[in-house]
C-alpha cells in the first residue's frame, strides 16, 4: 500500500504533459518465481540515455529523452523523467540485470535464495539436539 501511495504522489508532481519536461514513464512490476520484474515504456530513448541504481532497497531509473523539433507540434514526450520503486529486502542486488529492446526497458531483480519459495513437508520432523522438532 505504501508504494502505491508513493507511486500516486509521485505522478500528482510530475508534469504529464508532452514536452512538459520531467516526466514518469509508464510502468509494471511483476513477480516470478526467482526474480521481481520492472518494465518501464521507453519509446525512443537510446540505452545510453538511461541510468539504473539501486540504493538501499531502492531502484531508480532515469534519464532524458532530447528530440529535434521537426514540425509545429511535437506530440512525444521529451525531457528528464524518473521512476522508483521499493524492492524487496531479500533480493540479490549484485546480480540485477538490464535489458532494452523494442522501446521496453525490463529490469530483472533475482531473489536471494532465503526469499525464494520452498515447499515444506507436512509431518517430517527433525531432531534437535535430542529433542523432536
């Protein structure tokens, strides 16, 4: 709930208007079974234009899309623009992988093996230290 109130502040202050200058992409997360996703829609913005970082539990994604005027009306967005989300605390942070294709960033966060899902056994029980656990 809290990153979704944090999501909603963020675009009530971010200007939506093209060519209004600082803008969020639009953007989903997902859970699979080893890794959370991010896909952010990108269209135009080269992969040099794009900065990741990862602080804390915290992933930001931003850069600036710059575009010549061609006509009288530029109908894309143009500009700075930014994207945070809050990750999980079990994640594997070393190993967050990128990639961009087809205007669609997608951000791979691996879960650390402690957050992973693991099946338990009903009725197996262990000893420990003489006691049954």
């Amino acid at each position: 709930m809290w990153n979704e109130m944090g999501r909603l502040l963020e675009r009530a202050a971010v200007p939506a208007a093209p060519g209004a200058g600082a803008w969020m992409p639009m953007a989903e997360e997902a859970e699979e079974e080893d890794a959370y996703v991010v896909r952010a829609e990108l269209p135009g913005v080269p992969a040099e234009n794009i900065d990741i970082e990862v602080e804390g539990n915290e992933l930001y994604i931003s850069g600036e899309l710059t575009e010549e005027r061609r006509g009288k009306v530029l109908s894309r967005r143009t500009g700075s623009f930014s994207y945070r989300t809050t990750l999980p605390s079990a994640v594997d942070s070393d190993r967050i992988d990128a990639d961009l294709s087809d205007g669609i960033l997608t951000v791979r966060v691996p879960k650390s093996e402690e957050a992973k899902r693991r099946k338990i056994e009903i009725g197996k029980r262990r000893q420990i230290s003489g006691e049954t656990a």
